[in-house]
C-alpha cells in the first residue's frame, strides 16, 4: 500500500506536470496560428493583390518570397477568369483553413492567388497524401492506444487481484505459523511434564520400594526373635510340665513354738505358672501381627509397583504419541514458512510488475487520451482540409 500510494503520487505530480506543458505548447501554437492566419489575411486582401500586380514583377527578389505566378499574358494583368479561379480557390481554402484552424491551407491559399497553377496543384496533391497519411497514422495510433490500454487494465486487474489473494494467502500463512508455534510449545510442554512426572513417580517409586524392603526386613527379623523366644519358653513350661522341680511351696501340718509337729514339712503338688500361658500367647499374636504386616507390605508393594508400571507404560504411550505430532507439527510449519517466503517474495514482483504498468500507462496516457478524446473532431477536421484541397484543385484544373 506504501508503494501504490507513492507511485499514484508520483504518477499525479507528472500529470500535472504533462498538462502544464500541453496547455503551455497548446498557447504558444495558438498564438502562433493568430500571428500567421493575421499575416494571410493582410496579404489576401484585394487591395495587396491589386498593388503586388502593379508592384512585384516575376524577376524581382520579392517575387521569390511572395511566389508569383509565372504565368503572364504580355505586360497585361491575370484575366478576369483566371482571377475569379484563384479567389474562389482561395477563398475555399481560406474558408477551410478557419474552421480548422489550420494555418497550412491559408499560407496554401495565398499560394494560390500567387503561384502559377501547375506548383500550387502539385503542393495541393502532396498536402493531400501527407494528410491522408495522417489521417492512416492517427488511426493506428488510435488503434495502438486502445490495444495497449485495454492490455493495460487487463494486465492491472489481473496483477492486483494476484496481489489481493496473495496478501489473503499471506495473512493465513502467517496465522497458521502463529497456531503451530503455540500448539508446539503446548506440546513441548506437556511432553516436559510427562517426563518430569516419571522422574517423579520413579523417585517415589524408588523412596516407597526402600521402605517395603526394610519394613520387611525389620518385621521378618522380628517374626525370628518372636520365634526364639517363643520356642525357648515353650520348651520350659514343657519340661516343668513333665518333670516337678524341687523347691516348691511348704504346707505346715502341726506344731507349735516348741513342736515342729509332723516337720519336716511335704511340699504340695506341683503346678507351672499360669501367665506363662499368656506371655506364650501374646508372642504368638505378636508374631501373628507382624506377618500379616509383612503380607500387607508385600501386597501393598506389589499394587504400587503394578501402578508404577501402568503409569510408566501410559505416559512413554503418550510421549511417543506427542513426539510424532510434533514432527507432524514442526514439517508443516516448515512448509508453511517456505509457502510464506515464496507467496512474499510473489507478492514483491507483482507489486514491481504493478509499478511497471503504471509507469507504462502514464508514459502514453498524455498522447493516447488526446488522441482517443478529440479523434472524431481531428479526423473530421483533417476530412475538412482534405476535401477543400480538392475541391480548390479542381477549380484550378478548370483553368486551362
């Protein structure tokens, strides 16, 4: 848009440029046309013809400028008919030379009062030929404008229609590439934080697993000293059991302070503790205990690492899933980037080619919209001209 607005500036300041020129030269042919068709009248007057017959002779220096005619009768003056030719002749001429401002026909004019009438028909027929020419080369040159404006605009509507969806291609372009960046840092991101939380849950895994293997361990160890010590006191209270050991409890049967009555005393039957029972028991629920934590770490242990695996194997699906989509991702934002260079650089030679016609079309608008404007008036006019040289040319040829 930068550069239309300047080149249509440029283009306006030449212009105005050319029309100041034109109507500049437009005045000064227009002037130069008053000054010679001012200089024909006086010439043509009847009282300049009748004083160049009595004053210019056919070998004085003047008679070269004014083209006398070289035809003479004797000393005596151009024929009554003869005369009545050349002023018709002339006067059509004249007549032609006014209503198309054409100072050629009234200079051709006086020629013909003047000159003898072999030199005036010929400048007649060759004044014919050159304005028959023109009238052929102005309708070329008509034709060439149309051609070459119309190729023009053609050429300008289809340039800037290329640009116009060039600059949509652009701008879509260039919001694809916007999404494709996001949506890659999206999912570089979320590949990031997968991967963290594997780290994560390994070291979690990792922290969980040390303390399975010692809270079995400490338990297993446990579950051993239970068992000794529980095998140890059973094997006591077995023996006691079978065996009664002395130094059980006395029974006083009789005596007094100086009796020892039946002494020495008989012990009572013998019988083990009762609460070696209760302590064999409180190891065995001990133990008991301590296996089913065992079974409940073990269990526990197992859920976490099938968990752990499940995780592990779902999120290395995922990062594999991700990965290929961002390759996806990354080859289509290369291909768009290589679109967008190319619509761009597309975009730049039509904006040159653009230029280009512009340039060209104000190279030969001056001429062409002077020509396609006032051709029907020039051609006419130059018709005018034409038939009047013909029509004085035979009014001469008459004159024998």
């Amino acid at each position: 848009l930068a550069l239309d607005t300047e080149f249509l500036g440029n283009l306006r300041r030449k212009c105005t440029q050319t029309d100041e020129e034109f109507a500049a030269r437009t005045k000064s042919r227009m002037e130069e046309i008053a000054a010679v068709e001012d200089t024909i009248n006086i010439l043509n007057e009847d009282s300049a013809f009748d004083v160049f017959d009595r004053t210019v002779s056919t070998d004085s220096p003047a008679a070269s400028f004014l083209q006398s005619s070289s035809i003479r009768r004797g000393a005596s003056a151009t024929s009554t008919k003869e005369r009545a030719a050349r002023t018709t002749a002339a006067a059509i001429l004249r007549s032609a030379a006014r209503k198309a401002n054409l100072p050629a026909l009234a200079l051709l004019a006086a020629s013909a009062q003047l000159d003898a009438f072999t030199k005036v028909k010929a400048e007649i027929d060759k004044m014919v030929a050159e304005l028959g020419k023109q009238q052929e080369d102005e309708v070329a040159h008509r034709d060439w404008c149309i051609k070459e404006l119309n190729a023009n605009n053609r050429s300008t509507e289809e340039n800037y229609d290329r640009k116009a969806s060039l600059e949509a291609k652009i701008a879509d372009l260039e919001k694809t590439m916007e999404e494709l960046k996001k949506e890659i840092q999206a999912t570089t991101e979320a590949v990031a934080e997968m991967q963290d939380q594997m780290k994560r849950a390994s070291e979690v895994r990792e922290a969980e697993n040390a303390d399975y293997q010692q809270t079995v361990t400490d338990h297993r160890i446990t579950q051993m000293i239970l068992a000794k010590a529980h095998d140890r006191m059973k094997q006591v209270y077995a023996l006691l059991q079978d065996e009664p050991q002395p130094g059980a409890a006395h029974v006083a049967l009789s005596g007094n302070h100086t009796d020892p009555g039946n002494g020495p005393a008989r012990f009572t039957k013998y019988e083990k503790h009762g609460g070696g029972s209760r302590v064999l028991r409180m190891i065995e629920e001990v133990m008991a205990d301590s296996k089913k934590t065992e079974d409940d770490a073990i269990a526990s242990e197992q859920d976490s690492q099938a968990k752990y695996e499940s995780f592990m194997q779902e999120s290395n699906t995922a990062i594999t899933a991700y990965t290929k989509k961002l390759m996806n991702m990354k080859g289509s934002l290369a291909r768009a980037e290589e679109d967008h260079t190319a619509a761009k650089s597309e975009l730049m030679a039509t904006v040159r080619t653009l230029e280009e016609l512009h340039e060209t079309l104000g190279a030969g608008k001056g001429s062409c919209d002077f020509i396609l404007k006032n051709f029907d008036a020039r051609q006419a006019a130059r018709a005018v001209e034409m038939d009047a040289l013909r029509e004085a040319k035979a009014i001469l040829s008459g004159m024998k």
